[in-house]
C-alpha cells in the first residue's frame, strides 16, 4: 500500500521538503493504509513472518541462551527438586 502511496508523496514534494512532508503524508495515507490492508496482510503473512523470525531466533539465541542459563539453572533447581522428589 505505501509502496502505492510513498512514490506519490515523494514526487510531489521536493527532496528538501521531504523531511517535513514525509512524516505529514504517511501520517494522512498510514492509517488509511492500514484500515485497508492490514486485516488481508496479517491473515497472510503474519504466519508466515512469524513462523520465519521464530525459526531464526530459535536457531540464534536458543543455543547460547541454553549455554548461558540451563547450567546455572539447573545448579540452583536440581538439588532442590532431587531433595524433594527423591
């Protein structure tokens, strides 16, 4: 939808004016743009975004995080839960 509306923008103000138009235009266009599109945008690539960057962090900071966390967490709550489960 921006990509409709921001080369118009962009035309009709010079790029000195840019920065004071810019933010004026998307802020008229912006809502309207997402009243529109959004709900069709979300339903297709909200899933498919998410299950991308979801993946991807997974993948970055599961393992370091693990690393990092898993040996002083389980140092704290092993003793604790072997002396009450055993």
């Amino acid at each position: 939808c921006l990509s409709i509306y921001l080369p118009s923008c962009q035309s009709i103000y010079p790029l000195s004016c840019r920065s004071i138009y810019l933010p004026f235009c998307l802020s008229i266009y912006l809502p309207f743009c997402l009243l529109n599109y959004l709900p069709f945008y979300l339903s297709i690539y909200l899933p498919f975004c998410l299950s991308i960057y979801l993946a991807t962090f997974l993948y970055i900071y599961l393992p370091s995080c693990l690393y990092i966390y898993l040996p002083s967490c389980l140092s704290i709550y092993l003793p604790s839960c072997l002396s009450i489960y055993l």
